[in-house]
C-alpha cells in the first residue's frame, strides 16, 4: 500500500494559537481556566486540555465570579462579553483574527444600514457568534435554496460575509446565486474563507485523484475537517472521517492501493503519525509526503497573555 500524506494539513495558525494560549493561561494562572465552548473541534484536543484542569462552559453563568475565562478560536458574540465583564472575569481573547475580521466586517455592513446575508452553518459556534454582532441585520443562508427563498425589502442595501470554514466550492455556488439575484450586493473587501481552509480543501481536490481510499484526521464537529472529507466524496472516491486509527475499519481497505491522508485545520499531528503508524504496521504501507504549497502564517498570543507572561 502507498500512503500520500498531504500537506498543508493539520493546525492552522488560528488553531496553533488559541491551543498556546489555553496552555500558558493553566501554566500562568493554575487550573481550573475556564473556556467558553470547546477551544477547538477536536476531541482529541479537548481531552487533553479537561486533563490539565481546563473547564469548557457552554454559558458564562456556569463559571465562578472572578474566574479566569478564555474564548476559543471561534469566536464569542457581544452579550457573551458583556455577561462576561458583570460576573468580573478575567476574559483572554483567544479568537482566530481571521474570524474576528468577518465580525468587524458585519459591524460596519450594519453600522451603514446594511441588510447582511451570512453563509454558513446554523449552530456554529462561530455562526452564533458573528450573527450576535448584529442580530437584527443579519439573515443566515445556508444552501442556494435558501438564497431562492431569501425574502428581503426591495429598498434593502444587500451585503455578504461567509463563515470561515466553508467549502469554497459551496459558497461559491450560494455567493454566484446572491449576485443574479441581488446583482448590487456588496461583497467583502477580501474573502473571509480562510487560507487554511482553502489550503487543505484545494490539496484533497487534487491529491484525491491518485487515492482509492482518502482518511481526513479530525473531530465530527470539525466544519472544515467535514468539508475535506465531503470534497474526496464528491470526486468518487471512498472518503472517512476520523478520529484515530480507532475509527478505521479493515474493510474499508480491500482492494485500496493508495491511500490519501490529511488532516482538519484543528486535527492534532500526532493523531495522524498514530493512523500512518497503523497502515505501515498493518498493511506494510509506504509513506510519500505530497506537499502542494507552503504556509508560514503566525498569529501573536492575546495581549492579555503577553502582558501577564512579561510581568511573570
């Protein structure tokens, strides 16, 4: 068997530095911190974290007055921070800068009296918290159906932004249809998809085409980890998304004689190296790593955490 291992995979800079600043908050402040959903869609991740003497809430009255709190990487809306700031928190903002750009591109889109049309997933966590920002000016669509059947004023001023973790093929498809129906609306000054994203989708589209079988690393509520593995599906291949090498099945490998590997933009890299370590170990597998470009994007920690590492 012939493994390819995809590159870019794995932690995107968005990820990288929420995960650092979770793990300098217990270094600095001592468990419990709390955090404010999980830090990132994976279990793996989570687990690891509950172990260290992180605390994930799903609402902020869950955490003691004074406590310190972290916000993941994607994203909080401005009641959670106000809820925040009346039970005297220590809030760390540990949002991905890429997100946190769509939110202030909504503010500004309903600061000019902007009707905002938000592609994406209902219930995201970062969804919840971009539509907060502007509750009353933003309509959610989700598929091209939902952009037939978008019911606006006639007079509306239009404008879109898009979740972070799409697949680009799919917003394309629901941004072309908004611009035959709303040929005026506006778009962003630059796409909100983000690099990583777009990164790991285009390396799936074309290493897919070797594989007869492609395994994408990552949680089930990874958006972008379910896009990946949606991608491989949609050129024909046989396509799974896994946790571990816990998850894999021998039947799925009859027959296969390469494989692709890749990894969600929140999937750990030693989950991965765990999956090659099965193949080889069971299949005899060679391991050809297929790089499609580089990336070097870095995001700083959260100034609260520079500020208290400095004074440490």
């Amino acid at each position: 068997m012939k493994v390819l291992l995809a590159s870019p995979r794995g932690f995107c800079a968005g990820v990288n530095m929420a995960i650092e600043s979770l793990d300098l908050a217990l270094r600095l402040y001592g468990p419990p911190v709390y955090v404010y959903h999980e830090i990132v869609h994976n279990k793996h991740v989570v687990d690891e974290f509950l172990a260290k003497g992180a605390v994930f809430v799903d609402a902020i009255d869950e955490v003691p007055v004074g406590s310190h709190l972290l916000y993941s990487a994607h994203g909080v809306s401005p009641t959670v921070r106000e809820e925040a700031a009346e039970r005297r928190l220590h809030a760390i903002d540990a949002t991905c800068p890429l997100v946190t750009k769509v939110h202030l591109e909504a503010i500004r889109y309903a600061e000019r009296g902007y009707t905002i049309v938000l592609i994406g997933h209902e219930g995201h966590d970062e969804v919840v918290g971009t539509m907060g920002e502007a509750p009353e000016s933003i309509v959610l669509v989700q598929s091209v159906d939902d952009v037939d059947t978008l019911a606006v004023a006639a007079d509306a001023k239009l404008a879109y932004v898009t979740q972070t973790t799409l697949s680009v093929d799919d917003a394309n498809r629901i941004i072309a249809r908004l611009k035959t129906r709303f040929p005026n609306i506006a778009a962003p000054p630059k796409e909100d998809i983000c690099y990583a994203t777009q990164n790991r989708q285009e390396a799936v589209n074309l290493l897919s085409q070797q594989a007869d079988l492609v395994l994408v690393l990552g949680s089930q509520n990874s958006s972008n980890s379910q896009r990946l593995a949606e991608l491989a599906r949609q050129a024909g291949r046989q396509a799974h998304l896994i946790d571990g090498p816990k998850d894999l099945d021998r039947g799925w490998f009859e027959g296969v004689e390469t494989v692709l590997v890749t990894a969600g933009a929140s999937a750990p890299e030693t989950v991965v190296q765990l999956v090659l370590d099965y193949l080889r170990d069971e299949f005899g597998a060679t391991v050809e790593p297929r790089a499609i470009r580089d990336e070097e994007v870095y995001f700083p920690l959260p100034r609260e955490l520079r500020r208290s590492a400095a004074r440490a």
